[in-house]
C-alpha cells in the first residue's frame, strides 16, 4: 500500500455504479462537497457515499490543497490514538451498521490497517473512522479534523434530540469561522423536509439528489411494492378501554388547550396541578398505544396470515412494542405450532447473527420493533406483515424498504399492513401508500378483494392489472 496517497483511492467496486448512482455522486460534487442524497433503501446509497469520499480525495489530491488535508498534532490527544490521520468520518446510528459498513470497505479493497471503529470501549481511529452518533457526542473532536463526514441515515437527526444539539453547533461555528470548508454528505431513503424538526440538518445538509421508491421500481431497480391490507377490529371489551383512553386523552388536552406532545412534556416539567394532567395524559396515550398494537384480532390476523399463507416462507414482521411481538411470539407458537425468533437491539452481534443464519432453516417468521428497520436488508425475502400504528412516514418507508431489493426470480413484494378500522389506527394504511409513493386507492381495493389478496399471497402477480 502506498502510504503517500489517501486509502480510499484503493476503493473498487466489483460491479459499475448504476447511472442514477454516478448522478447523485455528480450532483454531490458540484454543489461543492455538501449535501444530501434522498434515495430509496436498496439503490446503493453506501456505495455512492463511498464513491462521493473517493471523489473528494481526487479532488484535494489534484489541487495539492495541503490545508484540505491537514490534521492537527493535537488530535492525539482528543482522539486517543497513536498518529492517526482521520481524513474520512462514517456516522451511521446503530453499531450493527459499524460492522457492516467495515466489512463492505473492506471487500472493496479497503485496506485494513486504514479502517477504524469507534464505539464502546473500541476506539480505533484511522485514516477512515466508523462511529455511531451516541458515541462521537463525547469525542466531537473526530469531526473537527475530518475532511469528509457523512452522516448516514440523515432522519434521525433532528432538532428535538438534544444529545445532537453539541455536533449540530460545531458544525455551524466551523461553516462561519473556518476557511476550509468540509465536505459533508447526508444519507437517507426519506425526510420531510418541511418539517421544523429537520431544519436544522437541512440548512446544513440541502438536498442535491432524489431517487424515490417509484423512480426505482419503474426503473426496474426495485422490486414492486404491493400493499394489501388486512382490516380487523377490536373486541367489545377493547373498544370500552379505547374511547375510555380516547376520553381522557381530549378532556385533558381540551382542560389544558394542549394536544402537542412536545408541548405537554414542557408543562409536565413545571410541576404542580397541570403537570399531573400531563402524566394523565402521556398515560392514556402509552396505555391505548399499546392496547392498539396488542388488540387481539390485529394478533390473531397475523398468525392466520402466517399459518395460511406463508407457513415456509421467511417473514419479516414489524410491531411497535415487545409487548405485542411478544403476544405474537406465543401464539404462533401455542395455536399453531409455528416457531417464531424476537430479534432487538438488547442482542449482541454474536446472538444477533446467530439468529439470522437460522432464519428460513429452523424459523420463517422474523419478529422486530426497531432493530430491523435500519440497514438490514435480505434481497429473497418478499414478504413482511406490518402492525404498527406508526404516523411515522420515514419510518414505515424504512420498514417497507427492507423487502425490496431485487433477487433473481424476485420481481413484486407483498407488504401486509394489518390494522383496526375502528381507531385511529387505520391512518396507518395511508402512511404506507405514502411511503411506497406507487399504491393507488384502485389497487387497495382490487385487494381487499379475497380472491386477488389469495393470488397475491401464492406469488401469482400476473393477476395484478396495476403491476407495470
């Protein structure tokens, strides 16, 4: 290796960076090094972040801009390393992300001695340095001598996250008094950018680049997306403690003139009669969220579904608390005999493999509330049951996206979204047609019908007057 040149010029692709790749690393570059790149999970966003790195080295190399590359003597110190050059900074949200960012560098003819981690008690720094948000917000001194930081899954930094409040400002006192500019790229497959909770990371990171889930599809780079929903509703015993829960939740919010959570968590750290409300409140709201996503029917469809449908097939299922993946677990397990596996962010990387190696030899149906929806993607399975009751745009597309890689064979993806008609709940089937951005109202209801969600469910798409 030559030591002289920056190691990500090493970086090969065993494949060519498709054209809609090569446009956002274009449009990155010439809007001078900054900002984000919105494309849908599964067209390659790691890859054009690397190429968009690789790009930047070039650039300083051929300008013979030493300023551009220069570390200060000092990041010893802050950094705890031993003459560590840390010119490229990855910040990805999860650790199960450090390893899989790591070892795709490395299969990319990364070489090793040049990649670091940092996190826990590893602190590797290296010329390129993988770390997670939580960890660089007591080391921020990475980002201050980094040339390039990409800050993957962009959405998660948003305004209200107050950890994030310390990087955000360095950031911006670097934009105003620093000479060199660093270039920066943000990552992700959704964010609404109106929204005053990412105003911050959009004035820093202004999207450069689109490339939605329906450019993808119609380009043939995904797999069609086909939401069939699956109706139900609560018991007579549920529907009591709902609108009991529903009651108290607008009785308060009226007393108070309050119905924004954020607002009702300001009153709740006053203390005094009104921040006992506010407890009510946020009470009656986790008690009927959970009541939602442990309704006995939404369950119960679910295990029907897997049963009858796909009793061989691996699946991923997506619920909003352990309490109802849980319930799921148990009865897939008592009613039907079916094995099922929980998998959470509580598992180490060994436990957390262990499971996944096993899925579609000794299990099919996969359980998860939160860990599976970032970065983890399986291009043969097609199939995932949602039951969250998330208004969570970015977050049901995250949930969507993991199932719709292509894969040979692989052409449409069934996503199931079971929900409650009679709640609030039902929003949610609207979050996901928003999220997928290519489900008509005509396709819903060609499959509510049962024969053609019968059809759908066997593979048989050729049925499907809307598939293009």
């Amino acid at each position: 290796m030559d030591k002289s040149k920056p190691c990500v010029l090493d970086l090969t692709f065993p494949f060519e960076l498709t054209r809609d790749q090569l446009a956002a690393v274009d449009a990155w570059v010439s809007n001078a090094y900054r900002g984000s790149i919105i494309y849908s999970t599964g067209t390659g966003k790691t890859e054009i972040a690397f190429e968009c790195a690789k790009r930047r080295a070039i650039e300083n190399l051929s300008t013979k801009d030493t300023d551009k590359i220069k570390i200060d003597s000092n990041i010893d110190s802050c950094c705890n390393s031993n003459n560590a050059v840390v010119t490229i900074l990855f910040l990805v949200p999860r650790i199960i992300l450090i390893e899989q960012n790591f070892r795709r560098l490395l299969s990319y003819h990364i070489p090793k001695e040049s990649l670091g981690v940092y996190f826990g008690e590893r602190k590797e720094v290296r010329e390129i340095t993988i770390s997670t948000y939580q960890s660089i917000i007591n080391n921020l001194e990475l980002i201050r001598y980094a040339d390039t930081v990409v800050f993957d899954e962009m959405h998660l930094l948003t305004n209200s996250a107050l950890s994030l409040r310390k990087m955000f400002r360095l950031l911006n006192e670097e934009e105003r008094n620093s000479s060199h500019k660093k270039a920066l790229l943000g990552l992700t497959a959704t964010i609404d950018e109106e929204h005053p909770n990412y105003k911050t990371i959009v004035s820093l990171l202004p999207p450069v680049k689109r490339y939605m889930i329906r450019d993808a599809v119609q380009d043939g780079r995904l797999a069609n997306p086909i939401v069939i929903p699956i109706k139900t509703k609560l018991t007579i015993e549920e529907k009591k403690l709902y609108d009991s829960y529903s009651h108290k939740i607008r009785k308060i919010s009226n007393d108070l003139n309050i119905s924004d959570p954020q607002l009702m968590r300001m009153v709740l750290r006053k203390g005094g009669i009104s921040a006992k409300w506010a407890s009510s409140w946020y009470e009656s709201v986790r008690n009927r969220k959970n009541l939602i996503n442990s309704a006995h029917n939404k369950i119960s469809a679910a295990v029907e579904l897997i049963a009858t449908k796909h009793p061989l097939e691996r699946i991923m299922v997506f619920s909003e608390t352990v309490g109802s993946i849980t319930k799921l677990k148990e009865m897939l397990e008592l009613k039907k005999g079916i094995k099922s596996m929980i998998i959470e962010s509580k598992l180490n990387s060994k436990e957390r493999h262990e499971i996944l190696s096993r899925w579609g030899v000794d299990f099919y149906p996969l359980l998860s509330v939160h860990t599976l929806e970032i970065g983890y993607d399986v291009p043969q399975v097609r199939i995932a049951i949602i039951l969250a009751s998330t208004s969570n745009v970015n977050q049901a597309t995250q949930r969507v996206g993991r199932i719709l890689r292509k894969a040979e064979g692989k052409h449409s993806a069934l996503i199931y979204t079971v929900y409650l008609s009679d709640t609030h709940d039902y929003t949610h089937l609207g979050i996901v047609r928003k999220a997928t951005q290519s489900v008509s109202r005509t396709r819903e209801s060609y499959y509510n019908n049962a024969k053609n969600i019968k059809e759908a469910a066997e593979g048989n798409t050729r049925l499907d007057p809307f598939l293009t």
